[in-house]
C-alpha cells in the first residue's frame, strides 16, 4: 500500500513538475487588443487559449494599430497583435522582420481585410449577371436613389474614413454619374449601417462602400462586386487613395493583409507548441462576420464572443491546438 501512495504521488508530482514547467516557458505574455471587435474577440480568444491550454500568464493590453506594431518593432512589447493590419505600415514591418525584432506567426484572417463595393445577396440571387461594378452601373433601375428614383445610388461612408476618399474616386472613375448614379453621404457609420438595414427590411436594392469582417455582414448577406479590372498598386497609391487627385484609374480594391504578429523575443522564448498554436489559428471573414452579430445582439463582450465560439464552434479550434491543450480547454468551458 506504501508503495501504491509513494507511486501514486511520484506520478502527480511528474504531472504538475510538467506542468509548471510549461508555464514557466510561457510565462507572462502581453497580448493586444485592437479597438474594434474582431480584435477584441480574438485577443480574448488567445488569452483564454494559452491561459488555459498552455499554461501561460497572459494578459490583455489595449493598443492600436500604428502605436502597437511601432511599440513591437521598437521596444520588442506588446508580445502578441493577434490581428494586425500590416498594409498599414509596411516599411515598419518589413524593417521590423529583417532586423530580427519582429515575426509573422500566421494569417489570422486569410480572407484579408475586405474593402469595396457591395450589393444584397437577395439583388445578386436575382440578377446573376451583375458580377462587377460596371455590370452594376448598367442598372440604375435596381439601385434607386431615395431622392430620385429616375437615378440609382452609391451609397458612401462618413467623411474622414479612407474607404469613403476612395469610393470617391472609384465613383469618378467609373463614370458612375454618367451612367445615371448619385454619390450618397451617409454621414456617419451609422447612417451606412441603416441605409443598408432599411434596404433589407424592403428587399430593396442597395450598392455601396462596406468591408468585412463586420458584424454587420453577419447579420445582413451581402455581396461584393468585382472591380471589373486588375488591380494597380502604383495607381491606387496616386490617386485612387487622393482626394484631390482629378484623374482617377478604375482599379480593384487591394485586400489587407491580416497577421499574428509577434515581438521576436517572444516566440524565442515560449515553447514550439504555443508557436504552433499561433501559426494555425486562423478562421474565415464568414465565420468572424457571424461571431460579431452574435456579439452585437447579446451586447457581449470580448470575453463573452471568446467562450462563445470555444463552445460553439469545437471542430474549429480544436485543429489549431495540441490534443492536451484541447482536452483542458474543454475541461475549463
């Protein structure tokens, strides 16, 4: 019997050995959290994950993006941008790699960061053939203007956003005034998400500036035209993105790229087990887009959206962790 507990408790102390060990070579982590939903919910998601998965001690930080990315590629802190716009500061990024101060994990959203034009899945059921925003100018009769019906209507985004100086442009662009096409100020981000929602609750048509993911495009299907051309870095950077630029290109709307970035520091020092983690975790806009309309509904939190998806979405997450962290997750929910 002496031998059984003497066993028994060697056996325990390997196991919680084991496991003070793997939270020592976690250690404390600083995870940021972006100020807009998606990256709220997926910061909370990753310190839930490591907390409990890994035995990490990971903590949330609130940032943004320029200060964040700046802050890791300087000061090698916050540890983890678990979605992080690179496209917004490339040549901060590209040093930040080639100088060994910071990594590129995985693609959080491989979809990207969508921006463009979009119309109702219900208008795109019906008219099969509109694909593109010249196929869409085509038809002013299904995009009424509110103001005039005899037009049709682009609906654009609250003065101050990029999306709305490039909708802008594109409008130009496109001869959409020519083609019987007003431009309309939505004047803030709640009058576009209304426009959008009243066309719904009409099965109206509805074209104009949104991007995913949104909470928004999880509650509202919608879908986005194609540009119709190839895409032109050097003439989106002229004068696409210029407000003032009086001779705008039709272009297609480059996707941002969305990563987990992490300091070098970090990744050098925690186990490959929880790189890997941060390597495969990664869902789709569609899936992101239904997590936010849930959130938006309930008026959850981040946290709230993390616990959420961990228990009603276990055939995802559970391919992005080891089967151990995975059984301590469940075991937590």
């Amino acid at each position: 019997m002496k031998k059984l507990l003497a066993s028994t408790c060697m056996m325990f102390g390997l196991v919680g050995g084991a496991s003070l060990a793997n939270a020592a070579e976690c250690g404390s982590v600083t995870i940021a959290s972006m100020n807009w939903q998606s990256a709220e919910v997926l910061s909370n998601l990753d310190k839930i994950i490591l907390n409990t998965g890994y035995g990490c001690d990971a903590e949330i930080t609130v940032g943004d993006t320029v200060p964040t990315i700046t802050s890791m590629a300087e000061k090698g802190q916050p540890d983890i941008a678990p979605e992080a716009w690179i496209d917004l500061l490339p040549d901060v990024v590209k040093k930040g790699t080639e100088e060994g101060r910071l990594v590129i994990a995985g693609t959080s959203l491989p979809d990207g960061g969508v921006q463009g034009w979009w119309i109702p899945k219900y208008v795109a059921d019906a008219h099969p053939d509109i694909k593109t925003i010249p196929d869409m100018l085509k038809h002013p009769e299904l995009f009424p203007d509110p103001e005039d019906s005899k037009k049709g209507a682009v609906y654009n985004g609250p003065q101050g956003w990029g999306g709305t100086v490039v909708t802008s442009q594109l409008y130009k662009a496109f001869n959409a005034e020519k083609a019987g096409f007003t431009l309309v100020d939505t004047g803030s981000a709640a009058g576009l998400d209304g426009s959008i929602a009243k066309a719904y609750e009409r099965k109206a048509g509805w074209v104009g500036y949104y991007w995913a993911p949104t909470a928004l495009l999880g509650k509202y299907q919608m879908v986005k035209l194609e540009a119709g051309v190839s895409s032109d870095a050097a003439e989106w950077k002229r004068c696409n993105t210029v407000a003032d630029c009086p001779d705008p290109k039709p272009n297609a709307w480059p996707t941002d790229h969305v990563v987990t970035l992490v300091a070098k520091t970090f990744s050098q020092k925690v186990s490959p087990e929880v790189m890997d983690y941060l390597k495969k975790r990664a869902w789709d806009n569609g899936t992101v887009n239904k997590l936010m309309a849930w959130m938006t509904d309930n008026q959850a939190s981040g946290e709230d959206g993390a616990k959420h998806f961990l228990k009603e979405n276990k055939d995802i997450w559970t391919k992005w962790v080891s089967p151990d962290a995975a059984k301590k997750i469940e075991a937590a929910l």
